[in-house]
C-alpha cells in the first residue's frame, strides 16, 4: 500500500484542490477510527464484565477445570456430607447448584446427583409447616425428574407431633400428595424407606403398594405404626398382599410390630428382615406358625425380632410346633424377651448360625417346664457369638438358661449391662462354672463384659475369677473404670491377655444397623439403646 509523504509537494492548481480534498478525507477516515477503537474497547470492557457477572469465579484456576473432574469432585462432595448417615442441610446438590450457572448446569446434566432423596424431620401443623411440606413435595418432584431413569433412592421419616392428631384430615392429605407423586417411579425405586408415626394412612397408598411393579427394589422398610383398635386380628387375606406386580431384587425389609396388619410384603427374596416395635403396639398376637413360615424362607440370613409380636410371648401362648423348625441359612438372628428366646432354642434348628444378641430378658422367670423343652444337644453346631444386653438375671433357671444359651462352641461373649436387678455376682458365678453348674465356654476367645459393679475387690475378683477359667481368653473389654489408677483390676492378670476399654464409638453387637454414607436411616436401633457401659 501507497503511502502519503509528509511534505507537501509543488502542485498545480488541479493538484493543490485534489491534494486538499485528500487531506479532508484522511482526517476524517482517522476520527473514524478513533471512534471504531472506543466503541470495541468499550464493547470488549462490558464482555468482560457480563463474563464476570456470570462466572464470579473465573479469576480461579477451577475455572478452567473440565466438566469431568468437576462431576468427580461433586459426587465426592456429596458423599462426605453423608458420612454419618444424615445429609446436611441444604443438600449438598443444592448449594452446588446455585453457585453459579455452569456450576448448575454440571450439576442438573448429572442424573446420579439427583438419585437419593432423604427427608427426617418432625410435621408441625402450622401454615410455615404446611408451606415446608409443600416444599418437601416439590424437591420430590424435582429429583424424580432430574434423576431420570436412574435407579432411586426414597429415604423419609415424618414425625408427627402432638398438633398432628388435631389436624389428622390435612395431614392425610399431605402424606397423600407426597406418596401420590412417586407412584410414576416405583418401577425404578432401589430403596423404599419409609417410617410414619402412629398416623393414618390413606387406604389409596396401600391399594397403591398391592399393585405396584418394584424390579429394582433392593431395601424396603414400610412403618407405619398404625394406632388401631383392640378388636384388630392378623388375617392372612391375600388382598394385602403388597407389591404384587413383583419384586424380585428384595434383600432387606423392615416392619414395625403393626405393619403386618395392613400389608404382607414379598419374603421368598429377602435376605435381612427386621420386625422390631417402634412407637405402637400391635393390637393382637401374630399366630407362632406365621414365625415358622418366616424362619423357613429360603434365603433369610438374618432375623431381628424386637417387641412382642407372636402368640407364644403371651406367658407361652398359642400352638406348639410338633415338629423342629428348619432355618437352614439363617446367620444371626436378635430377639427380645424371655419367651422368644426359649422358644428359639425349643424349637428351632439353625445350622448355618453365627450369632444371637439377646435383649430384655426381664420380663418373667424361666419356667422349668420351659427349659425341660430345650434340647440337651448344641442345637446351633455353628454358632461362634453371643451377645446379651438388657438382662434381668438372677432367678435360678435363668442362670440355667444362660448356660444353655453359651454352647460349647462360642468364641465371643458380649454381656453389655442390664437392669438394677441384675446379679452381677451370680452371673459371673455362673460363667465360671460355680452354683454348681459346670461351665461349657471353655472355647471363649474374646470377651466384653460390663456389669452393674466392679469397683470394689469382690467386684473385681469376679472378672479375674472369669479369666482364670478361660484358658483361650485373648482379649477381654471392660469398662474404661476398670483400668483407672485406683482400682486394682490389672493386678495378677495374664500377660498374654489383652485388656482393653470398652471403645463405645465401635459397634457393639454382632449385628446392628448404624447410619452411614450408604444407610440413611438415622433411627437409633432399637437393640444398641439397651446396650449399657457401666461406671463407678
């Protein structure tokens, strides 16, 4: 390109006009450009605000990191959130949401994101209550849609307080809007848990579960601790049938002591079922032959009984088996009352069990009769563990039972407190073999022992006298008083035992059920309340 000279050259008259006019155009074509220049500077400065003013974080380095770390670092975000059991709240895929709008859209473009939905919390009927469960409605509506087709998780727990049974009807409605909305999605339910409080429910949701198709339901947990009269009978009518359409992935089921009298939930799947009291009472025994029935399923492993619930824990009750009862796969089994746990080992032939945890036996003496039932014989050739908690013993048959109850064959005893009456001095009397009983646990291999007292030398002497007749005792847990200065606990003990303090932050029976990252039921298990640690 040509470019002009800065001196001016001698031109004709013609030139001098043309020479002029180029110079008219040039500085008009330079204040052109100076206002070309301020309006993209200017353009370019609004950009980079509106960039910031969408994303606030672009001064960061996360800013530049791609959408799959992000989608990673999210779900590990989430996960810690729920490391004990019980979501933060606001959920974590919430505050990511809302952070900013590409932070959003990575977020709602993840299915997996939007796949659990927890709700714990008690109603309270008041107009901000009623506005919060429409909002709960709403956040439903929203997961079930942003989750897609992914497999759903419906983990709710409504506590209802005292206002409740002034507003029934409005609740009725609400818990009827709230079931209504999942019913397009059951068929890709993984998790349906649900605990209610001595509610009504609306007949429309059980017609609901009768006829509903649940191919991908895995853990199941229908309470609705319903308050009913005392004139209700168990029925075994086929219309309660739930889940009809079928539900072949069952693994784990939970009931409450008056779910059977609204529902008969599928068992020839599940694995892990626990029927165990919440709030209510049921109003009527449940006849011994429906337990028969459940200790034959074919592929039950545990069994959690807590309450009474069957014919025989009415002081002995209902029909007798004539015949032993089959539980060929069942591995651990909790019970409570003295009842039940006589008619376990009355009537019962486990092969396959590992562990019992026992609570409550406090209710009646251990009739002779009753243990006259209980074979000679281990019963139980693979049981290895035992726990007891919450015991009333003290009577002479249920030292007896308690003799019975340790076979030759158990590695592991856990006798975690129990009530004032407990006799510390004749249980342990008994664990080494003294009233004139032999002891049988001369396998015992580990221990944990906490009784009402030890803090005297009789006290203490009790828990030496028990480690003297374990010649395989490698570890024995006591409470952490024990080992305090001023005791003389330690004295003469073995070197080759392990003492140690009872760690209650650690499970402390064979089977329970604790909140986790993958187990959002945070209500207490009803068998760790009754587990006492005692002190001086």
């Amino acid at each position: 390109m040509s470019r002009f000279t800065h001196e001016k050259p001698k031109l004709t008259e013609d030139g001098e006009r043309i020479y002029k006019d180029q110079e008219e155009r040039m500085d008009h074509l330079k204040a052109g450009k100076a206002r070309l220049l301020e309006e993209i500077e200017s353009a370019m400065a609004d950009l980079v605000q509106e960039r910031r003013e969408l994303l606030p974080y672009s001064a960061s380095p996360i800013s530049v990191v791609p959408n799959e770390i992000l989608s990673t670092l999210f779900h590990e975000l989430q996960r810690t959130t729920r490391a004990t059991g019980k979501p933060m709240v606001p959920h974590a895929e919430i505050i990511l949401s809302h952070v900013c709008s590409h932070w959003r859209a990575v977020v709602l473009s993840l299915p997996s994101m939007w796949c659990v939905f927890h709700r714990d919390g008690r109603l309270v009927f008041n107009d901000r209550a009623l506005e919060l469960d429409r909002q709960t409605e709403a956040r439903l509506a929203a997961y079930l849609d942003r989750s897609r087709e992914h497999p759903f998780d419906f983990w709710v727990k409504l506590e209802p307080t005292r206002q409740h049974f002034r507003h029934g009807a409005q609740h009725l409605k609400l818990t009827t809007q709230l079931l209504s909305v999942i019913l397009p999605h059951l068929h890709r339910f993984r998790v349906f848990h649900l605990l209610l409080g001595v509610q009504q429910v609306p007949g429309e949701f059980w017609k609901m579960l009768a006829m509903a198709s649940v191919p991908l339901l895995e853990i199941c947990a229908i309470c609705p601790d319903l308050a009913q009269p005392n004139t209700t009978r168990y029925s075994a009518e086929t219309e309660l049938d739930t889940f009809q359409g079928g539900a072949l992935s069952l693994k784990y089921l939970r009931l409450d002591e008056t779910s059977l009298f609204v529902i008969r939930p599928p068992l020839q799947t599940v694995v892990d079922l626990r029927i165990e009291r919440r709030l209510e009472e049921g109003p009527a025994w449940i006849p011994n032959g429906v337990l028969a029935e459940i200790f034959a399923l074919p592929n039950l492993q545990t069994l959690s009984l807590f309450g009474d619930i069957f014919s025989f824990q009415a002081a002995g009750g209902g029909a007798i088996p004539n015949r032993p009862i089959h539980a060929q796969n069942l591995k651990h089994i909790r019970s409570t009352g003295t009842y039940i746990t006589v008619f376990l080992y009355s009537h019962v032939l486990a092969p396959s069990l590992e562990s019992i945890t026992l609570s409550g036996l406090e209710e009646d003496e251990i009739s002779a009769s009753s243990l006259a039932r209980i074979p000679a014989h281990a019963v139980f050739p693979s049981l290895r563990v035992v726990a007891i908690t919450a015991a009333w013993i003290g009577f002479p048959n249920d030292l007896r039972a308690l003799q019975i109850i340790m076979s030759q064959n158990v590695e592991e005893l856990s006798f975690l407190g129990g009530t004032a009456y407990t006799r510390p001095k004749e249980v342990f009397r008994t664990l080494v073999g003294a009233n004139g009983m032999p002891s049988s646990q001369q396998k015992i291999k580990k221990a944990t022992l906490s009784m009402r007292a030890f803090s005297d030398s009789e006290e203490i002497g009790y828990y030496h006298q028990f480690i003297q007749a374990r010649p395989n005792l490698e570890i024995l847990r006591v409470p952490s008083a024990c080992l305090q200065p001023l005791t003389d606990f330690m004295d003469g003990l073995p070197s080759s035992i392990k003492i140690q303090a009872i760690d209650e932050s650690e499970p402390l029976l064979p089977l329970c059920w604790l909140p986790g990252p993958e187990w959002l039921d945070t209500e207490e298990d009803p068998f760790l309340a009754d587990c006492y640690v005692w002190g001086f």
